[in-house]
C-alpha cells in the first residue's frame, strides 16, 4: 500500500506542477467560461425539480457541469463517482450491458435479478431507471451530473434510499453547433462518438447523437485462447425541440442502443472445502487468488461469440409551459424498453458445472406533472403527481453439471408487474431574510404481481442435451399471480439560516423507501409466494456551504445519522428437494445505522489553475440482525457482519492547470487520485472476495488549436486489481470480477 500511495502522488504532483507556459501567459488564455469571471463557474443543479444554484439547496448534493465535463474521459456513470464522496459504483457482470451496482452511505444493490428494486435512482432526463440492468449509462451527450447523497423519498419517491444520480442531456439549439471525438485506447478499444444541433425553423431545433465502439476488453480467455470481454456497442439518439408559443415548448426525443458482446467473464475463487475444489479441483492457489492463477485471465468454457445481447429503447416527451407569475407547469412522459439475451458461465471453469441461459424483457412507464413556483417571495414550491407502470419476464434456463449425472436441466419462467402512483409537493417559506423553512411529503402506493412456473427438470446421461434419462416435475406451479400492495407517507424537513450571501447552515430529517417485492429466482413455492416487506430509512443530516476569496473557492460539508428499519437483505439458503438444493431469498431482518461526514472542496488558485477534493467518512453497522445466514435452517444472530460496500473512507484529489500556447491555442494537464477504503463485497464478509483500500489514478495531457483538440489520458495509472462483484454460494463455490485494469489512450476531439 505504501508503494501505491507514493505512485499516486507522484503521479498527482506531476499533473500539478508540469505546465507548458507561465502564469502571465496563462492569464491570456483562451479559458473554459468559469475562468473568463475571475471565480469558479456557478454550477445550476435540479436535485429540488426546479432550477437553483447548488449552494442554495439544503443537501448534500455534488454536481459536474458541463465545462468539467468537457474535459473528462468518462465512459459511463462509473466514471462519475470520483465527482462525491462515499459513493461505489461498479458493474457486476452479471449480465450484459452493464448491470449497475451503485451504493451512496453504504446503501445500494447488487443483484442482477429485476425483482430487486434498485436503492439509488438513476434519473436520465427526468425519468426514473427501474432496473439495475442498463443502469450504467454511457457518457453520450452527458451535459450536468448530480449526486443527490442521503434518500431522496419526497421528489424522487420509492427506491432512492440511498440518494439519487441525475443526469441531463443538452437541450437542441437553434444555431450550428456540435461536437465529435474518436478515442483509441488499450484493448484495442475503439470510440467514435458525436452530437450536432441546428434549428429548422424559427421555433423548431433538432439534435442528433450518435457513438459506436469496439473492444476486446481487458480479460484474456486461455480455454480458448482469445480476449474473452469482445464487445460492440452502437446508439443513435434524435431530440426535437418545438416552441409554438413564448410561453409552451415541447421536447421530444428517441434513443436506441444496441450492444453486443462475449458473455462477462467471471473467476472462481475456491476454498478449499468448496464443493467445486473437492470434487473438480478447482481450487484457488491462495486466498483470494482465482482459479486460473490471475484476476485478468479467465478458464471458462463459456460461449465466446459475442452471444450476449442489451437492447434499450427509451422514448422522452416533455411539455412546459409558463404559467406566469413565477410558476411553470410541467408534463413528462417517459417510456423505456430493454430486451437481453445471454448465456453465462456463473461456475467459471472449464467444465458445466452452474451454466445460465437468461433471455428477459423489460418494459416500464411513466407520467409525471408538476407545478413550480420559483421567483422571489415568501413562498416557493413544487407539487406533483406521478404514474409508474412496468413489467418484466424472465424464461430462466440452468445447466447444472454438479447436481446431476453428468447434466441437469432445469427452467423457470417469471413474470412480474408494478402499478405506482404517488403526489408530493415540497415548498420553502421564508420566516425571515435570512430563515429559511422547507417542507415536504409524499404518499406512495405501490401493486405487484408476480407468477412463477416451473417447467420440467431433465437429467441427461451425457453432457449433450438429447434423449434425458429422466423427467422430474418442476417444483413450482402458479395457475394465477400472487399480489400484494403497500403504501408510505415519506416527510421531508429543512431549516436553512443563510450567514451571509455567500455562506448558509442546514439541518434536516428526510425520510427514505423502498418498495416491498417477490422473490424472482425461488425454487420452493413459500418464496415466489409469500412477499416481503419494503424497508425505510431516516436521516438526520447538518452542513454548510461556503464560497468566499472572491468566489474562487467552493467549501461544503454536511455530517449525518441515518438509521435502518426493516433493511431489505438477501440470503442463499437450503433449498432441499430442488435441482440445484438452494435458492435466493430476500427477507427483512435487520436494522443498521450509518453515520459519517462529507466534503466538496473546489479551489480556483489562479487563472489557470483548479483544484478539486473530496472526503467521505462512513461508520455503517447493523444494530439488529436475525437470519439463517450460515444455511443451517437455524436463525442466528447475524450483527456482526460487515455491512457490503460501505468503506469507512473516500475521497479524492485532484486538479488542472490550463496555459496559452499561441494564438487560439491552449493546453492543460489534469489529474485525479481516487480514494476507495477497504470494504466488504460478500454478504457473509468472505476474507478471500475482501477489498482492500484502493488509489485509482487517472491523468491526461491536452492541447486545443482553435476548435481541435488532442489528448492522451490513462485510467487507473496505478493499475488497481479490487473486485467489483463477488458472490458466495456457500460450500459449492464462490465466484468474482475485477475492476477493468489500467488503460490509456488518445483522443481527438472537433468542436463546431
């Protein structure tokens, strides 16, 4: 560790103090809008669904603009999570296109099935993701982040317990602009990506986008002896923007996107009493050493020709209109559809032992209107009403090698549904000049349905799917749905005194919830029958925000408490009788407590040069604890467990520093250390699928000639091997992924 932190730094202190030109030169440069003022760029967030400064909002939010994000080189929402503390985001590879696990506090999900409600909401253009699958949406024509930290349950609703990240895409412009960049990088990746906006009238504009791009990934296959992460990704958007009146103006828009890619490789991770290491010596070399004796090369026989497939449609309309007197009424309807196909290697060896074919459909609607009212005055607010409907199927198919002589299949169909609607309002009311009250709630009711069938099980004498030597009947047979209904009142608090104009305090309550559910991979009747229960979650937060040295400096921080009730966790338990012996169950059992602090520190130290931190701290803990979690059929007390995800530390530091170079010319160097504290990533805290604390570096060097521009950059410099998924199926096997391994690239950027 000590040899990782002084890379980092060198690599830090050189992107600060290695610059092409003087600090005289550097104040004639062609700048980026935030250094043309003399102090940092005001950064306007929606986390309130209405346009404000973020330091006028009373949370803790972390937000980049669209000038930093000029300068990155994101690929997805991952890159994102260095722009806040004590967040993880990672990608499972558990299924194709990306299968987000995305964790603000210590509170998130990393289930691939999409019966598990996420924790943190994805918001793409004002509408909600439900899916954790998909959820990693690539940096296309991204123009504000925001990460809304502690639950979002009054404007948001159910599923952002743990917060909200909110995305928002350009708006079409009525003049000729746009913007292209091809980037080649390690892996012989290749990213073609592009956006361009005119008008068409005089109250008619159009935007179109477009990306493809091509790798072999970062994962070598030896079975076959070839990349084994091959992908192809392509998306084509269109928005239109049409102004009938000065007071309507109506968007619309249409993505599609396509991927195709080899099945995500996973590594097996054995213990020596495993199952998989007993009877087919796939054992693990050491802890934490995978099978195939590196984190970056994979044995498995898995199907290698870009089989998987994540195909996502989503169709936006948006209507506002100015009602006059400060107030804005809002319609948004929001459509999405994703159709996947894979077949996946879950026991990663070179034999079908635990083998899935996972074909699903995911279908989801939404309606949201709202009032606004901002201006000056007493009173501001926003008041609303919401709509949510969605199904998904699942026509699950498992080869089990392990279970049968010598080959078992087994399938299972799925069906769920999910009927919402909600009203809230949250509004601020000035007692005073400088005391400010907000208050807000929402009542949500939720309807879910689900049918489980499953089909017949077939053992085969051979490993060729023909002629089975036997016939079991499945376990599960539903002729109707089951159904349950829940419903919640989420309040939400604040009191805000403002110091001065640059400087305020805040100290809120806010309430959080999550949706109850059924199980979707159950292999008794009692667990696709019997619901379980939505969990909620309070928080108790005070901060500050500060700007001051003439606005060149951004300081905020916010401490909190928030405390767990009925936390929703899953268990892999004895499941006797059924073709693999277990299942998957999602139970409430437990209450916990998060407590902590953050900081967001940006510092324009002159002209040319921008310094950015963060710093998270998490003490997460469960406080009641009670489950079968050792497979027993005994419930023990389970309070010792560490709580997934939730590293005590984060944080990161960073800078750029930008200086003339001639006439229409300029260069910058940016660098950023990234702070992951060690953590746990299994349920039962396995020592052998334990991270420890990880620095992820990334640099660039960058040279713009009037529109043009040229950079080189690399991604995790210090070449960080943690795990971004692992998952134990206790006493068979345990399988896990590394994060993508250190990369660089150059990349051509043409604005117009």
């Amino acid at each position: 560790m000590t040899n990782r932190v002084k890379i980092a730094l060198m690599l830090t202190t050189a992107a600060m103090i290695i610059y092409p030109a003087s600090e005289a030169s550097a104040q004639e440069s062609s700048m980026a809008p935030e250094a043309e003022s003399g102090g940092l760029e005001e950064i306007i967030v929606t986390a309130r669904k209405r346009d404000e400064n973020i330091q006028d909002v009373p949370a803790s939010i972390s937000a980049l603009s669209a000038g930093e994000l000029d300068r990155r080189f994101d690929s997805d929402v991952r890159d994102f999570a260095d722009s806040s503390p004590n967040i993880v985001i990672d990608d499972t590879q558990q299924g194709p296109g990306g299968v987000a696990a995305i964790y603000i506090r210590g509170i998130g999900v990393a289930d691939v099935e999409k019966s598990v409600d996420p924790a943190v909401g994805v918001v793409f253009d004002d509408v909600y993701i439900g899916q954790s699958s998909g959820s990693l949406l690539k940096a296309i024509d991204i123009d504000r982040v925001e990460v809304l930290r502690g639950p979002q349950g009054t404007l948001f609703g159910r599923n952002a317990t743990g917060g909200v990240i909110n995305l928002a895409r350009s708006r079409p412009t009525y003049d000729f602009t746009g913007k292209a960049r091809a980037t080649y990088s390690r892996f012989d990746t290749l990213k073609i990506e592009g956006v361009a906006s005119t008008g068409i009238s005089e109250n008619v504009a159009v935007k179109v986008s477009g990306a493809y791009e091509k790798s072999d990934g970062y994962i070598f296959n030896s079975f076959y002896n070839q990349p084994g992460q091959r992908s192809e990704f392509y998306a084509v958007a269109g928005a239109l923007l049409f102004e009938p009146t000065d007071n309507l103006d109506i968007q619309i828009s249409y993505d599609h996107q396509k991927t195709k890619q080899d099945p995500p490789q996973l590594l097996a991770v054995n213990r020596p009493t495993d199952l998989f290491c007993v009877a087919y010596a796939q054992c693990s070399p050491s802890p934490g050493v995978p099978t195939s004796g590196d984190r970056y090369t994979s044995v498995s026989d898995g199907r290698l020709e870009k089989n998987a497939t994540f195909k996502l449609d989503m169709a936006i309309a948006k209507a506002t209109y100015d009602v006059g007197s400060d107030m804005q009424l809002d319609y948004i309807l929001g459509w999405l559809k994703t159709d996947e196909t894979i077949t996946q290697d879950f026991d990663a060896s070179p034999f079908t032992l635990y083998h899935t074919d996972r074909p699903a459909r995911w279908r989801q609607t939404t309606n949201e209107l709202r009032l606004t009212k901002g201006g000056s005055g007493p009173v501001t607010f926003v008041l609303g009403a919401y709509l949510w409907d969605s199904q998904y199927t699942i026509n699950l198919k498992n080869y089990i090698g392990f279970a049968g002589p010598p080959l078992l299949t087994s399938a299972q169909d799925v069906t769920q549904t999910n009927k919402s609607w909600a009203i809230y309002g949250e509004g601020d009311y000035e007692l005073t000049d400088k005391l400010i009250l907000t208050l807000g709630a929402r009542y949500t009711k939720d309807k879910k349905s689900s049918i489980v069938n499953d089909l017949p099980v077939f053992i085969y004498g051979t490993l060729v799917e023909a002629s089975p030597v036997a016939t079991l009947p499945g376990n599960i047979v539903m002729a109707n749905p089951v159904k349950a209904s829940w419903k919640k009142f989420t309040p939400r608090v604040s009191l805000r005194y403002e110091l001065s104009d640059d400087a305020m305090v805040y100290g809120l309550w806010s309430r959080g919830y999550r949706g109850g559910g059924f199980n979707g991979r159950p292999a008794t009747i009692g667990a696709a029958t019997i619901p379980y229960d939505p969990e909620t979650l309070d928080n108790y937060e005070v901060g500050f925000k500060a700007e001051f040295a003439d606005s060149r400096v951004r300081l905020n921080g916010a401490a909190f408490i928030m405390k767990y009730k009925d936390m929703q966790q899953d268990l892999d338990v004895p499941a006797p009788g059924t073709s693999t012996g277990r299942e998957n169950r999602t139970i409430n059992a437990a209450s916990a407590e998060f407590k902590g602090f953050e900081l967001d520190l940006t510092a324009k130290l002159s002209d040319g040069l921008t310094l950015n931190g963060n710093l998270g701290y998490l003490d997460a803990k469960y406080k009641d604890f009670f489950g079968d979690i050792f497979s027993t059929g005994t419930p023990v007390d389970a309070s010792f467990l560490k709580i997934r995800r939730a590293p005590k530390w984060t944080g990161s530091l960073g800078g750029t520093y930008e200086a003339s170079i001639g006439n229409d010319a300029s260069a910058w160097i940016s660098g950023d250390v990234h702070y992951i504290g060690g953590h746990e990533i299994t349920f039962l805290n396995n020592p052998n699928l334990r991270n420890g604390g990880q620095f992820l570096v990334d640099a660039s060097i960058n040279a713009r000639f009037n529109k043009t521009t040229i950079s080189l950059f690399g991604k995790n410099l210090a070449n960080e091997k943690g795990w971004t998924i692992g998952y134990d199926v206790q006493g068979i096997w345990s399988y896990a992924a590394p994060r993508p391994s250190r990369t660089w690239g150059v990349a051509v950027t043409q604005s117009f």
